[in-house]
C-alpha cells in the first residue's frame, strides 16, 4: 500500500493570529506524542484535505518538515460549522516498533443471500471496531463478506471476524456488526370515527383554522 505523505512547515503563529494563516490558505497542525514535544505545522488546505480523505483516522500519514520525518494518525480535525472547512488538525505520532490502539472501520462487502431473496432485511450494528498492533501491521479497513448471512436469523458478530495474528481485536466480541431479521409487518390503525359529540369539536378546530388562513392571505 503506498505511503500517505504529507508536507508541512513550522509554525511561528499561535492564538488568533492563525486567522491570517487560514486566509493565506494553510492549516494549522500539531503533532504529539508520548516520546515527542509538541510540534506546531502548517500545511496547506488543499494537501491537507486530501490527505485526511486517503488516511481517514486508521491510515498512517508521514509527515514531512525540516527533514525530519513523523509517523502519525490523525486523531482529531476541527472543522467549521457551516462551511466544513478545516481549521485545525492534531496528529498522534507513533512509534513504529511499539503496538499502538486505535479504532479500524468496518466495509461489508457483497449481499445476504437472504435479502436477495426478498426473505428479510439487513439489520448492521457497530462499523468500526478497536484493535492493537504494530504501525506495520495496521489495516486500512477490515472487511465483512454478507454473503455467509443465508437465512433470517444469521448473525455476524465481532467474534466471528478472522484478523491476522498480528492484530489483536479489543472490541467486545458479543458486540452485533450484521444480521438478517424478518421484513416488520405494516401497521395499519383505522382512523377512529367521531360519533355524536365527540365529533363537533372537530368541525369547530378545522373551520377556524381555515378562517386564520383566509385573514392571513
């Protein structure tokens, strides 16, 4: 799998003064860990965007800056309410010959033969689960094949994920990733029928209704 780089410069800014740095179009970044200081970056938007999309937060991103060189996972991106934009990035670093915890997203692959047969429907629980391994070892994704999901009933559960041995799963294994349960009756309930005096006040509500109505046009 290729290598997600990304280049960054140091940065001497801090507090508002990043507004003039966002206009300018780069990002502020900091890069931390448990055997690093924190390092204050900036990138700019357009990298920075792309790459977030390629690593997600369970790819590893390289980030280059004054030759030097740090391996890390995005771990938490500040984004503006409305516009989405992205206004800050924090970046765990990692060692690469020390395990490390981190959540890995779920991708279920094909169809429940049982769905395709009009039998039932797919019911999906959690889509992403925690493991442990080394940086090496860490997958993008883990993906469920459905097509085991052949009647209603059928259960996939965290239990049943086969992983390499060297990723260790931490997620409760009882924890519900997909099954197939019968398609839900449709409910219909009867409009009740108002009888006797039950139903004038009913025929008040709507005629004064449309009353408000006409004064408002």
């Amino acid at each position: 799998m290729e290598q997600i780089e990304l280049t960054a410069t140091p940065r001497t800014v801090i507090g508002k003064q990043v507004k003039a740095l966002r206009r300018a179009g780069n990002v502020p970044l900091v890069v931390y860990g448990a055997r690093i200081q924190p390092v204050h970056l900036q990138a700019s938007v357009k990298e920075l965007a792309r790459v977030l999309r390629l690593a997600g937060g369970s790819r590893l991103i390289a980030v280059k800056t004054d030759g030097e060189t740090h391996m890390t996972l995005a771990r938490e991106v500040q984004r503006e309410p409305i516009s989405g934009q992205i206004l800050h990035v924090d970046l765990l670093a990692v060692s690469m010959t020390e395990r490390l915890r981190t959540e890995v997203p779920l991708a279920l692959d094909g169809k429940s033969p049982a769905v395709r047969r009009g039998e039932g429907v797919l019911v999906t629980g959690i889509d992403e689960i925690e493991i442990e391994c080394l940086p090496t070892d860490l997958p993008d994704r883990i993906h469920i094949d459905l097509s085991v999901l052949d009647k209603i009933g059928a259960v996939i559960y965290v239990k049943d994920l086969r992983v390499p041995d060297a990723i260790k799963i931490l997620t409760d294994p009882d924890e519900m990733i997909a099954r197939v349960t019968y398609l839900a009756a449709e409910e219909v309930t009867p409009a009740p029928v108002p009888t006797g005096e039950a139903a004038e006040p009913e025929v008040i509500t709507k005629g004064k209704v449309e009353e408000e109505v006409e004064e408002e046009e």
